[in-house]
C-alpha cells in the first residue's frame, strides 16, 4: 500500500466519524499501514496515534484494528509510546481489560494486554502504570487488578492449555488469546518490577499478593512462568524485601522446585533438607508422575539470577548458611541443575551460586561480589544471559585457572556424587550453623567440580569474556 504522509492524514478525520462503518474502514487501514516499518512511521507523522488510542472501547471490530496498529507502531516509533502515554493509554486499556460491564473477547483482552506490556518497557509508562501521585487512580490498583485476575484465572489457562495440547495445538498459549488471555499480565508485572514502587506494591505483606503469584511458576502456560521469574529476580535485586522473600513468602522452595525435576538423583538426606515440593510430584498426579525442570532457558535464568542476587548480599546469605538442612537443600538442586544444565552462561551461575552457599568464611568474601556484578544488569530489565554473561567475565582469570585443573565430565559428577553424604550430619539441627569441615568439603567440591563443568574443556576460553 503505497501512500504518502498526507494520504494518510486524510484519513485521520475518519476515525473520529461518528458512523461506525467509516470508523472501521479507517482503523482497518492504519493496522495494514502498521504492517510495514514505512507504514508506522507514516502514522506517527499524521498524528494518527493519539486518534486511535480513543477507539479501544470502541466497538470489538474497530478495537481490535486500533490496538494492533497501535502495537506494531508503538514497538517500532519509541516516540508513538511516548505519544500513546500521553494520550491516556493505560487507563483505557484497564477499563477495558478489567471492566466486566465491557464486551471483551479474548482475541481482544489478549491484544490489550500485550499493548500494556509494550508500553510499559518505558519509564514513563511504569509510572502510569503504577499511578504514582494517584494518577487515574488509587496507587498500585490497575497492579494488584491484573495480579489478581492471574491469580484467579490460572485454573482455567491450565485447563485450556490441557485441552490445547491434547488436541496437538501446543498448551503455551499464544497472540490469538485463545488457550490463555491473560498470559501476557505476567510480562507487565515483570516491567513495573523494575521500579522500586512497583518492587513494594508487589511485596506488601497485607496483601498476599505475592504469594499468591507464586504458584504462576508452575503454570502450563510459558509466558506466566517467564514473567512471574521475571517478578522474582526483580524484587530478589532489592536488598531490603530479602526478609520478606526468605521469611514471609518462602519464595525459595518456588524458586528451588523450578530448577529442579522429581527424576533427579536425591538421596535422603537431599530430600529432608529439601521442601516435599521441590522434589514430589503434585499431590493427585499419581505415583508415575513427575514434575520436570523448567524447560525454558530465559525463566531458569531469572530462577537463577534471583539465587544470585541472594546469595550476594551478606546479610541474606548468612541466613542461608545458617540454617545446615536450607544450606544443603539449596546446594542439592543448584548441583543437580548444573549436572544437566546446557546453557555454558546458566553453569556459570550454578558456579557462583554454589561458591557463595559452601565457601568458608574467608574464601567465600570475593563470591558474592561477583554475583552482585552479574546481578546489577537486571535493574535496566535485561535479560538472564546477560547478567550470566557478567558474571563469567568478571571471574575470567579465576575460572580459566579452574579449568585447567577440571577432571573430565564424567569424574566431577562420580566425585560429587560419592562426596554427598559428607554434606551434612543426618543428625543436625535446622538451625544449627554448618560445621567448618563440611563447608571446606563443600568449597573444594564446587571449585574443582562444577567449575569444571562450567567452563569448556578447551580452557573456558569461548565463555569467560561473557557475551
């Protein structure tokens, strides 16, 4: 569709007709100009954008139009959301979204949602978002709306992603909205996280809002469980929620259960000291069932960044030496994880992970801070292979010196598999501090086991810039 700026802008007026048919014709024509980078500019420049920010509690036909024009151009033109912003945006969408006065299919909701979440990659967006300074609304009320309406609809997406996956259509939903409507609530929550206000709206403990998002990681739906991982790194980066995470939510056996798969080589002693959870499969499934590990890479990397950012602070990883039955069970599952783990950048985090929990005292002082350098990445919502990325090159010397001394694959897991029932005494405490042998046997472990496995054979060269 060849057209110039001022063809476009003639076709302005008409989203604004008050006949419904010419109101349809000209959003159906912005969402194929959308199609093309040419076609959004295009929109930008003829001031369409704030025009069809008023048409999504229009009618469904005339809505669902605007809003995927408004999305294709909104991820293309930053200044079109700056625009979209301006023009009330985010208020509208949440009239429509959570109004159940509203005819909102799922084709639309969905449409709606993913507009949110684009928009809310922007600060000023997060801002409305959370209204701050009571902007269109009690603060923090359009968050704790879309967390509860996961909370509430995620018995439904499991059954619809269930029935989907019978039927061979794949149960992780999808841009049609048709398995899970909601899914794309979980990408925005992850957004307005990256806030400090958004961290403590989430994190009130009068709430229960958390942990009531927590189950959301074992959801069959993907983009729940990658946003709601997302969630948890963001407020693990906030140093002050770590007592309410540990303590109040018991965020770590959720954390721990994504990691970990029930066909993993516990023994006993691994099981005690972990949460039934983390290693059972869920109660009604049968004896034959078993829950798996987290099969995509981006949310073990958030699980991961989350045990990172704990470990990194001195205070919250104390609390987990502390305590010989967390210390292990955590240890376990980070073991576990780096025998199978694939991804050289996540072996990385097992490898830190690991050194900051088994490290004596005087050894342990440098692991932290390198989890904190490879943590500080997520503050600007970046992704987990970048903050794994830094914390491999921040540890280059170290780690290419580890490799040198690494057995081969097949030895380290032989080793750390026979060393297992020297982790902890059977007869300790929960409280109980562990002993300093057993955190020397530790230490030596991880540095010449996982370390090993982390880094390629060749010398680690490949991984410990980082990428």
């Amino acid at each position: 569709m060849a057209m110039s700026v001022a063809q476009v802008a003639e076709i302005v007026p008409f989203l604004r007709d008050s006949r419904p048919d010419l109101r349809k014709a000209a959003a159906n024509t912005c969402m194929q100009l959308a199609a093309t980078e040419e076609g959004r500019l295009m929109l930008y420049e003829a001031g369409a954008v704030p025009w069809l920010c008023k048409l999504v509690g229009d009618v469904d036909a005339i809505a669902k139009d605007s809003i995927t024009a408004l999305i294709n151009t909104g991820a293309d033109v930053p200044a079109a959301t700056e625009q979209m912003v301006n023009s009330g945006i985010v208020n509208s969408v949440m009239e429509v979204v959570v109004d159940q006065s509203q005819d909102c299919t799922p084709r639309r909701r969905d449409l709606c949602l993913t507009l949110l979440a684009n928009v809310t990659t922007t600060e000023p967006g997060v801002e409305r978002m959370l209204q701050l300074g009571g902007k269109g609304g009690p603060e923090g009320l359009h968050v704790r709306r879309l967390a509860r309406a996961l909370v509430t609809t995620l018995a439904a997406a499991e059954e619809a992603a269930a029935a989907a996956a019978a039927a061979g259509g794949g149960g992780g939903g999808g841009s049609s909205g048709g398995v899970d409507q909601w899914q794309h609530a979980a990408s925005l929550l992850c957004n307005v996280t990256r806030e400090e206000t958004g961290r403590q709206i989430l994190a009130r403990a009068d709430t229960g809002v958390l942990e009531d998002l927590l189950p959301q990681l074992r959801s069959a739906v993907a983009a729940r469980r990658r946003g709601i991982s997302g969630c948890i790194r963001n407020l693990c980066f906030d140093a002050k929620l770590h007592p309410r995470l540990l303590d109040g939510a018991r965020v770590l056996p959720h954390v721990l259960r994504g990691l970990a798969s029930s066909r993993d080589a516990y023994s006993f002693q691994d099981k005690v000291a972990l949460d039934p959870m983390v290693w059972r499969a869920p109660a009604g499934e049968g004896a034959m069932t078993f829950h798996e590990r987290e099969p995509d890479a981006e949310t073990r990397g958030n699980l991961l960044e989350a045990l990172q950012l704990l470990c990194a602070h001195p205070e919250s990883c104390a609390a987990l030496r502390k305590q010989a039955t967390l210390l292990q069970g955590t240890y376990c599952v980070v073991r576990e994880t780096a025998r199978r783990e694939t991804d050289e950048r996540l072996l990385v985090a097992c490898h830190a992970i690991a050194t900051a929990l088994a490290a004596p005292q005087d050894a342990a002082a440098a692991a932290p801070t390198r989890a904190a350098a490879a943590a500080a990445t997520t503050s600007s919502g970046s992704g987990s292979d970048a903050a794994a990325a830094s914390s491999g090159g921040s540890s280059s010397n170290e780690a290419r010196d580890d490799a040198k001394r690494a057995a081969p694959r097949e030895q380290v897991l032989n080793d750390a598999q026979s060393d297992e029932a020297q982790v902890v005494d059977a007869e300790a405490e929960e409280e109980e501090a562990i002993p300093a042998d057993v955190a020397a046997l530790l230490y030596a472990e991880l540095r010449d086991g996982i370390s090993g496995i982390a880094l390629s054979q060749d010398g680690g060269e490949g991984d410990a810039g980082g990428s």
